[in-house]
C-alpha cells in the first residue's frame, strides 16, 4: 500500500512540475544593452557604466556604448550589475521531497561508484531550479551523496533543457572521508566501537586507492602500447583521471581530528583535492593554508558541531579561514533552500569575512577553485553572460532583483513562488464556500 502512495504521490509531483514549467515564461535570446549601472565587476572593483550582452557573452564594458540594431536597451539607472552567484554544493535537481525517496536521485548503491555522475540524474525541470535562479544564483555545484566514493559531481547553469545544456565545464569524484567521533545525538556507539570502525574505514581507503594507482599505471602502460585494457570497470576508469592528478576529488571532512587526517593522507597520496564541508576548519585553519588547499564550506546558517562551540562557530569559520589565507568557496549543501546561498554569504560577511570577500567567494573565488574563471565569476568581457541586476545588495533579503541573465539568455523572473503570490494576490473573489 505505501508502495502504491509513493507512486500516487510521485506522479502528482512530476505533473505539478510540467504544469509550472508551462506557466514560466520562456527566456529571451539577442543582444541587451545594460545601461548606465553600477557594475560590480569582483575582478576589477566597482564602475559605473554600460554592460552589452551578445552572442551569450558579455561583448563590451564601457561608457556610452552605441546601442546596437536589434538590441534591446534595458534601464539600469539607480540598480546594480553582479556577476551571478555559484553555490559550491547542492543537490539541486536531485531531490524533490525529502520524505518521498522516489523524488530522490542523489544515493546510489554501493561504496565505491565514482562513476555515477550526478549530472546525469538533474531534472532540469525541477521547481527549486526556478525558485533559486531568481535570487541571484545562476549556477550550483550538484554533488551526490552516499558511501565512500558515492559518485562525480558537476557544476550546472540553472538554465536548460537537458542536463548537457546545464553543464557549466567542472567535474570533481567525490570521497566521503572516514570520520571519528559520533555522528550525532543519537549515536550510541561506544569510544572503543568508533575507534575500530575509524581504523576499518581508513584501511579500507588505502586500499581502495592503491587499487586506483595500480590500474592507472596498467591503463598507462596499456596506452604506450596502443593496447585497450581487457573486460569492463566503469568504477576505475572514473578514477583514471583523479589518479594521474586532473581530475580533482572533493574530500568531505569536517571534524579538527579529521582534516588533520585527511590533510596527511592528500600530501601522502598526492591527490589533487579540494576539500568540503570543512565545519570545524578553523580550528585547523594555518594548517589547511599550509598545504595550500581550497575549501567549500557551509551551511553558514547553521548550528555548532559541539556543545562547547560557541553559537556563532559556522558564522565565523568562513571569516577565519579566509584570514588564515585559505581560498574559502560557500554552499548551501540543499536541495530546496539554494536560494538562501547569498545569506549564507551575508552571515559570513558580517561575523568576519566582509562584504569583498564573502561576495568572491560565491562568484570569482568559485569559479577558480572549479577552473571556469576564464568563463564565470566576474564581469568581464568575453566571459560568459551570467549576471543580475538589483536594486542594492544581494546579501539584504530587502533588495529585488530585477534582470537575470544566463548563458546569455534573458531569464524571466518567475518561480512557483511568484505564482503562487501572484494567484492568490488576484484570487477570484466570486468563489463560494
């Protein structure tokens, strides 16, 4: 009987999700003229001027830029011009409800399957995509959850129709790092029973990855000799690349007793690594500087790990990472609440970060840290147009957005959000009871 609910209940999920995505608008291509605004380039500070967006790219910045024919001249007196924002880990178009596993397509079976890419189970229609895109983020990182190695995550444009047309050019194998200590109130494991488990997994790890380096080294030798390695290892040979160091592997870990662990195991195995979660990361932060990594953190809106922390720790964990001198990108590790990125931003700001920093670190710092900077992150001519424009900061949950732009395309500002407001605000008064 659930089973049959479930499917009930999925099938009224997919049609509300068709029947919104008819309602939205659909985008505008062609060439817009943004003018007379106050550009926030991130890369060379602030400038008041013209912004013209051609051919899906942002073609010139300037002064007094000649309106081209054919283009749509668009207002920016009084507003501000960002570049748009790039959440560093969601499950955004993986999950639907969270009580209903049939919406989910983030976990996968099994403890080592980096090859179950995430990009291939988003669901461009999902209505969080939408609801998210018109607070100013314009791509997300999506990341798959489950074992050790639970899969390969890739950076989207929340603008397509097929997973393909939202991929926005990173990749990274994702490593669920072996944790001690409880994982929770409501772990009753004793402190013998989580040392043996910790020591089981980390074993199981090294073995794992010299597995890894052998069948590098056999496919290496393979290639040089024009040969094809025989049968088929589709788990492997998503590992080829991580191995040989150009594929990065985002390494969640977030206890202090943890990232020490893992920063070892990183220089030990020479892996090109990226690390994730990070909560408590600054109470490590001159070591994780010293090894010169990149680190994703967040929620910021979030609650202390430790009943000894105090209650600003995830507020300020960005904030002193990034004095440390490590290269801090934000997340909101959601799958609804995407749209919350830039006050995750906010909070950083104000409890250490600043405004300069914590705004990099949801625009340029991201799209470095992913090796898209020459695409995204910044207004730059040649860059790829993603942007929007307010009318102040994006960190104030007061300020409106009022033009987005993705991959070029004139994006409507529209979500299950605002018809909703927008139905029940013109609501047929002639109904009865």
């Amino acid at each position: 009987m659930k089973i049959i609910i479930s499917y009930i209940i999925a099938a009224i999920l997919i049609t509300s999700q068709l029947a919104s995505a008819q309602q939205i608008a659909k985008t505008e291509t062609g060439s817009f003229l943004l003018r007379g605004g106050t550009l926030v380039t991130v890369s060379n500070g602030t400038i008041t001027g013209d912004l013209l967006v051609a051919d899906g790219k942002i073609k010139s910045i300037g002064e007094s830029i000649p309106l081209p024919a054919g283009a749509i001249e668009i207002d920016c007196a009084g507003k501000y011009v960002y570049p748009g924002m790039i959440d560093g880990g969601t499950k955004l178009g993986l999950q639907e409800v969270g009580s209903v596993s049939l919406t989910s397509d983030h976990n996968e079976i099994g403890d080592f399957i980096p090859h179950m890419e995430a990009l291939t189970a988003v669901n461009p229609n999902a209505v969080s995509i939408p609801v998210t895109r018109v607070n100013g983020i314009t791509s997300a990182l999506v990341v798959p959850s489950g074992g050790s190695f639970p899969g390969t995550a890739s950076l989207i444009n929340l603008v397509g129709y097929t997973p393909d047309q939202m991929y926005a050019g990173f990749k990274g194998a994702v490593l669920n790092f072996p944790a001690t200590g409880k994982r929770g109130w409501w772990d009753r494991r004793s402190a013998e029973d989580i040392k043996k488990e910790a020591e089981k997994a980390m074993k199981t790890l090294d073995d794992t990855w010299k597995k890894v380096k052998l069948y590098a080294k056999i496919n290496a030798a393979a290639s040089s000799d024009k040969k094809a390695l025989a049968g088929y290892n589709p788990s492997m040979d998503a590992m080829l690349q991580v191995a040989n160091g150009t594929r990065h592997l985002l390494v969640e870990v977030n206890k202090e007793a943890d990232i020490k662990a893992a920063l070892k195991w990183i220089e030990k195995n020479e892996v090109n690594a990226i690390l994730t979660g990070v909560s408590e990361g600054y109470r490590v932060a001159a070591d994780i500087a010293k090894a010169d990594l990149p680190v994703i953190v967040g929620p910021v809106l979030s609650i202390p790990g430790r009943q000894s922390d105090k209650y600003d720790a995830a507020y300020t964990n960005p904030g002193l990472l990034h004095k440390a001198g490590v290269k801090v990108v934000l997340r909101t590790s959601s799958y609804e609440n995407v749209r919350n990125l830039p006050y995750n931003a906010g909070f950083a700001a104000a409890y250490g970060m600043g405004t300069e920093a914590a705004l990099r670190s949801v625009t340029l710092s991201a799209a470095e840290v992913f090796g898209v900077a020459g695409q995204l992150g910044s207004l730059d001519e040649g860059k790829i147009a993603n942007l929007f424009v307010s009318d102040g900061d994006p960190f104030e949950t007061k300020t409106d957005i009022y033009h987005l732009f993705i991959s070029g395309r004139k994006v409507p500002l529209e979500s299950r959000h605002t018809l909703l407001y927008d139905e029940f605000l013109n609501r047929d008064p002639g109904l009865k009871k």
